[in-house]
C-alpha cells in the first residue's frame, strides 16, 4: 500500500486527465482505465464481495438461530396421549359462551396475586395472570405471575400430575400471555426474591387463557431496570436505548420515546402501575376532601366563544361556522359557579396548551384539579382549606397507596415526600429576602424565576422540614387582571402560589369581584374590557368575594413521586410532537 | 266608506293611469292628486298623528313611573344622625383588610341559613345571604333572604333599636344583593309559606356586603314558577316570554334561551340549584362506587390523532401542524386502559359531537361518565357490577339529596324515579315480542327505534313496576365492529342497553380482545384495518375479556328529576346555535 502513495498524492486532475497509454487496461465493464485505478477497483470489488459475504453469512446464523428460536416459542402440539391433555392448553377465545351459575360468584373462583400469602397454604387457588417470564427446562419449570404490581412464583416439576408434555408447553408460553393455573400454595423455606409473594403455587393446571405474541416491542424486564439518572430516559431523541454505568455494570435504560410508542406495554411496568393508581389516589381525596366540605362538582364546557384567560396559545376549531377555543383553563366558569350560588365548586377536567414547549414539566393537555370558593372576610380561609386538602391528599396517600408508592420507588428512587400539618406560609418579600440571604438575586417586584423557586424550596426544606409551603402576596406584574389588588401594599396582590419540592403546583388569588374595578384593572392590563364584557357583567348582581386556584394531576403526581419527566405521570401524554397513542 | 267601493273596484290601472281633471287637487306635497286620493291620505296622516301622540304619551308615562321606582331603588343617603347609623349601610367592598383572629372561625360567625332552625330560639345569629325579595313599607320591613335553595324571613320593625331610615334602607336594598345580617330567632305562631325555614329573624344590624344593579334581567320569581308543561319553555325559539293557562290564571314562562342568556341568575333559581347539585351526587356514587371495586380513575387525552370512533360528525383542530380531532368517546383509551392491566377503570370527562342536533336531549359537548372492565367468564360480570351501580347511585340521590330534590320537583313537578334492585333485563328479541304483543312493529334485526323504547319503558313500568331495565343481545346491525358476536345466536352480539324512564341511558357491550377477529369484523363493517392499527395492535401482548359502557351525566339527571330539555342539566349547555356564555 505504501509504494501507491506518492502516485496518490499527486494532483487528481493531472492523474486521471492525463493517463499514460501504455499503462492502460480494460476495465471490468469493457472500458480502459490506467493499470493503478484498476488495482485499486479491483482490490475494492474484493472487499465488497467479503463484505457481502460476511454479511450473508451472518443472515445465515441469525435466521438459523431465529428458527430455532421460533421452535422454541412455537406452538407445542399436545400429544392427544398425554396423560395430562386434560390439564393444560390453550383455551378458546373468551365469548362468554357460559353463564355463571347462579349464585355462584367468579370472585370466590378466582383468587388475585396479592391476597395469595401464606395463610393459604395448603389450599388449591385458581388464579388468572400474566406470564411474566419463564425459567427452567426439562421437567422443572419455573414461571414468574404477574398481576398489576403484585408478582408470584408458580412451577411445575414432571411428576405423575404433570407430564413431560405439560411443562414443554408451560416452558413455551409466550410472555405477557394470560393464563389460568390451579394449583397448590406451598411455602417455602427460603425468601422468595423478585417476587411481591413470599408463596410459591405447585401447579396442576395451566391454561392459556389469551395468548401474546411471541416476541414483544419492548423487554419488560429492561423497562423496568432501576433508573437512577432519570434525565437518561429522556436521551431517546437521540437513541433508542441508553445504558446507566453502575460501578462495571452497565443496565439498560429504555428512552421515554420508546416507552411511549409502545405505552401499552410500558404502562404494565409495575412503577408505572404505581404512578397510575397514585393519580387515581390523588383525584379521590382532591373530591372526598372538598365533597365533605360542601363543594359541588361542576362540568364546565371545554369548548368556548372566546379565549380562556386572553392567550394566544389556545387550539381552535371550527364551531357551525364560528370560531371556537379549547379551553385553558375554566376559570372564569368557575367563578359563575362560586356567584350561582353554588359558592363552592371543584372540577376535575382536561386543560389545552398549545404552547410549543419540550420541558420535562409541560404538557400540551393535562389534568385541571380546578376549585373555587367564596369566603366570608379573609382569602386566608381559601388558603388554609387549600393547605388542608393537602395534608389531606398526601397523607390519605401514604396510607392507603403504600404499594403503589414502593413499586414506583423500586424502579425510580427517591426521597420522601415530606409535609407538616402547619404549612409554612411566606409573604412575596419575606421569601425574596429569604433567597438575598442565601445569595440570590430576586427583584421583588417581579415573579419568582425558576431557579430561584428551586433554591427557596431547598432552603425551605432543610430550615423548615418540609416539601410543601406557600408564598402569597405576589407583585402585581407576575398575575392576571382579575388578582384583586392589596389595598395595604399598593404594588402587591392577593395571590399566592403552593410548591412542591420546589416546584409550584399551584397558582391562585382573591380574584376581583366588582364590575367596576375588573374593568379598570383590565384596562391597566391591556385587556380590552368590551372583550370579556360577559364575564365583568356576572358580578352586576351581588357575588361572593372569592378566591381558588388551579392544580395540574400530573405536576402534583410527579412531585410527589420524584418522577423527573411529566410524561410518565399522563397516561398518554401530549406534547407538541406527540399525539398517539 | 260604502259610496267608495264601485271606484275601488274598478280595475286599478284604469283608476290610476286616467283620471278625471275636474276632481284632482294638491296633495300635502304639492303633488296633484284625486279627491278621494286626498281624502283617503289625509285619514292616514291623521291616524298616524293619533298613533304618535299616544305612543308619546305612553312612554312620557312610563318614564314617570320610571322616576318614580328609580326614586325608590335609589341609593338611600344615611343620615349620619340616625339613632341606628353604625347599624347599618353599605359595606366596603371585601378586600381581605382583616386577618382572622388567632383561633377563631368565621364558621363560628356566620350561620348558614338552612340550619337556622327552632333550636336556635331567642339567640343572636348573624348570616350573610341574599335579599330574595322585600315587602312591606314604613315602620314594617319583610325581607325574604336566600341561600342556594334554604329561604328564611327576616323584619325589621321600628322601635327603640330599628329607626326609620333603617327601616327605609332595608326597603331599598336591590333584590340579589348579599346581605350581612344579625338578628334575633324567632319562632312565630303559624307557618311561614314561601320560606323553606319555619323561624323568623328579627334584624338588629343590616349590612351590604356586595349590591345589586337595581333592575334584572329576568325576574327571579318568574323564573321559579311552577311549570306544568315543560314542552312551553323551549318555545321562546319564537317568543321571549310565554305563558301557562291554569284555569283562569295565567302564569309566565320564562323560555329556555332566555334563561341560557342570563344563565348566572338562571342558576340561582332553586330548582336549578337542585340540577347542578344531584348532577354533582351522581359523579360522587359514580365513583364512591367504583373505587370501592377497585376501579382506577383514568383521563385520556380529548386530543386525538383520529376520530375516536371512525365518525364523521367530529370537531377538527390544527394540531402544530397536524390535524388533531376532539374525542367522541374515551372508547379505545379506556379498552388500553384495561389490557394495560389496570382491569377495572373509569373516567369522568367532556365528550364531543358535531351533531346538528337541536332536539331536547342532544348536547354538543356532554360530560361521559365512561367504565371498562376486565371480566373471567361472562360479560354479564359487568352489566351486574353496572345494575348493581345504578341501584347505588339511585339509593344515595334519593338518601342524601332529598331536599335537592324536592327544590327541583316544586318548580317541574314529576313522579318519583322508581327501580328495583333485581333489574329486569330482556333480550332483544323477548323486547320485540314485548312489543308487538302490545301492538308495536319492530324488525327484530334493527335496532330499537326512539318511539319503541319509549313504548317498551312504559309496558316495562306498568308490568314490573320499573322504571330501570336492561336489554342486551342486540342485532349486528345496530352495534359498532368492535363488538364481540354472540357464537351461539349468529345475528346477534354480546351487547346492552340501560333504559331510565324509557330512554337509553348506556350503550354498552362486550368488546373484541383478538386481533384477528377485530380486523375481520372492521372489514364486514366496512371500517379499513390500516385506519385503526394500533387499536388492533393493543390487543397482541395478552388481553383480558372486557365489557363496558359509557353513560351520559346529563341525560340521567335529566331522566332521574323527569327534566325535559337536557339544556337544563348542563351548567353551560352547548348546541349548534349556543357558544356561550
């Protein structure tokens, strides 16, 4: 190679526009071409004829070892002789050919993963679940159930109740496939790792009750590997899958854009039931909360004349040939529910952003955990029923989700969510003075940067003991025209705003409840008044003074469970460039 | 007159195009004209000055009278040496001026008006509620004072501690204002008829906490006037105001639209207050219910990449430069969520229809209240777990939400919602046969048609004494290709029907978990495979038998309180003609 080189070096027009005759060959498709290039094509053509075989080759192994794979998980064809053919298979579709019999329940039949434990043993259970994953060979056959979040350990070993037959077909059952196995609770001696139960079922039926297909988009295993870096699920813009660096060992990390394309599945990841059943958890005491305390749920309607809060990021449609908004928010429906006469009112419903925004902290259509109330002299009484709901939600959430919460933090690590019943409350000022002290700059006439919020509930945190506090009296500049001004602090509202772990999670006000001063303060915002006439209007008629706010589900969920990216806390989730599934 | 006819009724043209020269003169504007002409013209011109002079004279009468009532709604100038001054007044408008005293309630304060009762004899209360009405003059002052549906009497009557010009101040607060009052409980003699409370207050101080404009819209009382025949307040399509005959009284109707133009104080009449807060009662059973069994609360995106259910009739939105559609259903979302492993979920949110609908019982924009769930054997698991649903919600509105009740049936008087807890379910056929017995056609192929169901609610109600029932089993035609067939009735599907009062409440049925027969069942319905993919595509990793149904909020608190117009069972009703408020 090395004797081509200074022919190589020299000038490519001179080489190739002036070839010397007498070092001309015929080319491979008949045309002349000098000796070196014809060296070189051939030692080209070489190269990609090995290459193409290596290739060919490698097809080869991959497609034997794919076949022989496909043995593996193909059907098993049960051998009408075996003796066990009456105690395994693959039933027919479910077409409820069969009534229940009467006064017999399904529910005393088939028993659920997390209530098989010990005090069954013994016992013979019918159980339906999924096929997490199959080990052992021959006749010791090992299969991890699975339920939700609760996991169990069945097995059959070849004896004169399970043929060689039947622990073949169990081995072959493709994972995720639900089945339906009777069999016998033993307990026993040793603790049994990777499994919620601590009890093994000896089995001595096993039907395949709906099967999946053999090979799965996404490893549930690996999408359920501990994530200790978060941040390294969202690096799937720019691969598929990543690995998180453990000391030697390197564990898979699958992206949240593969998780997402096939959420299906990744939502059967037990953190992900966990994150599931938590959002559940916090919508029941946001209402068993409020319902106690005489709010009304109300309905307000998603698609409105105008726009909700005079944005421009809102999503249109076209109404009979009028234009319509998407709602961002049902504020001022809310505040009609608190002047009906309701006086109390929640609604729980979707809220549309169309702001073209990629954080890990927004979403173009979340969950609104909306409530407004009238008050009788202060909007501290809003406040404090406000702290109270929380202290509600979080420890009711404790209590009852505990499961919920471990199976989310096996996967996805964190801290406590740690909350006083007394929340600390700070004035606008207070909690300016409060980040000076400790370094940061904050213009108290202007709203709390990101960062800041951040640093505040660190400080808050380790001063404080807590996770939750509320910082009210926010400037006028960082809200809406309908703030109600503080009559004592001229430049200062009656708002307020609660965080999380140093997020805010929550923004609300005294909204201004005379027609008279709404206008003005709409005029100083620069809302045209003749725009949101309707709305001043509704206060012509005698109205409550009011305050409340507006939760976002998902913000809540994923700071309370220290879930990094707000994607996994929407069941399907919706950013600018994401609208399946 | 007479003498003018033969003229008359010569031909027009000959009249007008010859006329004699002798009998022509000047007409007002110089013109010449025929006697008779003239004659005829100058009537008119009379006839019209009448016209005018009246109509001047009427309206210099109504603007006299006008004076007259401005005069007495006007602001009523404290004398600042009234014996009683710091007794009454005009409140500041509340700007949270003052702190809660450290350990004391504002709920210790202020009572609310439904629990002043006879228990409360001879003490001191103070309320803050609205002035419904006052009557009475001079040293006699009745004020009859509203929370949401309570009503109570409170009078003032000069005396040492009541002035005149607090008695002339409380005449002239404008109906709607909130009001804040202290008082002494009284229990008079005989019954007080209009109030809902049975005890008066005697005032000592009045205050207004927030004023009323002097004229409304629409007069509440109107607005609350028993209706006996619903049908008449859809009519102000023609006419604002219409009225009911009884005997020889005549009562007015304020009209639907009417109502919906000045929905804020629509609400605050009584019955409505009932419709929004029983709505509010059926969401909470709806879920008390479910969560009990174990069902997740879900909420799946309203933005969608396609519509939810092949429709055509889908409101379209420009999605970041795709076209995204509003969901019609949570249909396939709820499905993932069950074969996700949750199992049992439900959801509660806004559905959407482009339907240019105007009957009594179509919405534009609905709240869904939407379940799935996994089931072993039978689908009838789910439409008993959905009987025994209904019986719950029914019980608890009949327990908890009587009064509410009771507001809405003495307005729109209507016979108790009767069930039972066995539910009468009947197969579609046996419907048939019910219904041609009693001389009703119906093609046991198609699906029911509006009049039939009605029908067959009524013969259902007079033979099991039900107004709740159950038919299933419908024919092929009339269900979508997502249900599953019935194997052993060929022309039939595992499919359901709940009926309030006659009228579906809840389509339901089992679905199809298998790929392959879904693709085939899109194909025969003419729905392309290609189109819904990923739908078919969930049901590849394992799936569990499911059933479930969607229910809408609005029609069964319109069937259960006998509500005509379904416009009255949503807080902001949207149609094809109505975006607002």
């Amino acid at each position: 190679m090395e004797g081509d080189k200074p022919t190589e070096e020299k000038p490519k027009s001179q080489a190739q526009d002036a070839p010397k005759e007498e070092n001309m060959v015929e080319g491979p498709d008949g045309q002349m071409m000098s000796r070196k290039a014809y060296k070189k094509l051939m030692k080209k053509l070489e190269k990609e004829k090995r290459k193409e075989e290596t290739k060919k080759r490698v097809e080869a192994e991959q497609a034997k070892s794919k076949k022989k794979e496909d043995e593996d998980l193909g059907e098993y064809v049960k051998d009408p002789n075996d003796p066990c053919a009456d105690k395994f298979g693959d039933l027919e579709l479910c077409r409820s050919t069969v009534l229940p019999e009467e006064g017999k329940s399904v529910y005393d039949k088939y028993k659920r993963v997390k209530n098989i434990t010990e005090e069954l043993k013994d016992q013979v259970v019918t159980i339906r679940a999924r096929v997490h994953r199959v080990t052992g060979k021959g006749g010791a056959i090992f299969i991890i159930l699975r339920e939700s979040f609760s996991t169990l350990q069945a097995c059959l070993f070849q004896n004169d109740g399970v043929s060689s037959g039947m622990c073949e077909y169990a081995r072959r059952i493709p994972k995720e496939s639900l089945v339906i196995i009777t069999g016998i609770v033993h307990v026993p001696e040793n603790p049994i790792k990777k499994c919620t139960q601590q009890v093994e079922i000896h089995i001595q039926e096993i039907w395949n009750h709906h099967k999946s297909v053999p090979r799965l988009p996404i490893n549930l295993d690996d999408a359920a590997n501990v994530v200790l870096n978060q941040k390294l699920e969202d690096e799937d813009h720019k691969e598929e899958e990543t690995k998180e660096e453990r000391g030697k060992k390197k564990t898979i990390i699958v992206g949240q854009n593969t998780r997402l394309n096939n959420r299906i599945l990744d939502l059967r990841v037990p953190a992900n039931q966990g994150i599931l059943r938590v959002g559940s958890g916090i919508c029941r005491y946001f209402r068993e909360f409020l319902l106690e305390r005489d709010f009304t749920e109300i309905h307000t309607p998603k698609l409105i004349g105008g726009t909700s809060e005079g944005g421009a990021e809102v999503f249109k449609t076209d109404y009979f040939g009028t234009e319509a908004c998407l709602a961002q928010s049902p504020q001022l429906y809310k505040q009609m529910g608190v002047t009906c006469d309701l006086e109390r009112v929640f609604e729980i419903g979707p809220v549309f952003r169309a702001e073209k925004s990629f954080t890990p902290r927004h979403l173009c259509e979340f969950t609104g955990l909306d409530l407004e109330m009238a008050f009788y002299e202060h909007y501290f009484e809003v406040v404090d029923t406000i702290c109270e709901l929380f202290g509600y939600i979080f420890e009711n959430l404790n209590k009852t989700y505990s499961k919920e919460i471990e199976a989310v933090r096996t996967q996805y690590p964190f801290e406590d969510f740690v909350f006083k019943k007394e929340v600390p409350k700070f004035k606008f000022v207070e909690a300016c003075d409060i980040l000076k002290e400790a370094g940061y700059e904050q213009n108290p006439h202007k709203d709390l940067e990101t960062e800041n919020e951040e640093a505040l509930g660190k400080i808050v945190k380790e001063k404080y003991g807590t996770d939750f506090f509320v910082v009210y009296n926010y400037p006028i500049e960082a809200r809406p025209f309908y703030t109600m001004l503080n009559p004592d602090d001229p430049e200062y509202t009656h708002s307020y705003d609660f965080f999380m772990r140093g997020q805010e999670i929550m923004s609300g006000a005294q909204r201004i409840h005379d027609p008279e001063m709404l206008t003005e303060r709409a005029i100083a915002k620069e809302v045209p008044p003749e725009t949101i006439q309707d709305y001043i209007n509704c206060f012509q008629y005698g109205a409550y003074p009011h305050a409340g706010g507006g939760i976002g589900l998902e913000r809540v969920l994923k700071l309370f469970l220290g879930i990094h990216n707000i994607r996994k806390c929407s069941m399907f989730p919706r950013d600018p460039k994401r609208l399946t599934p």
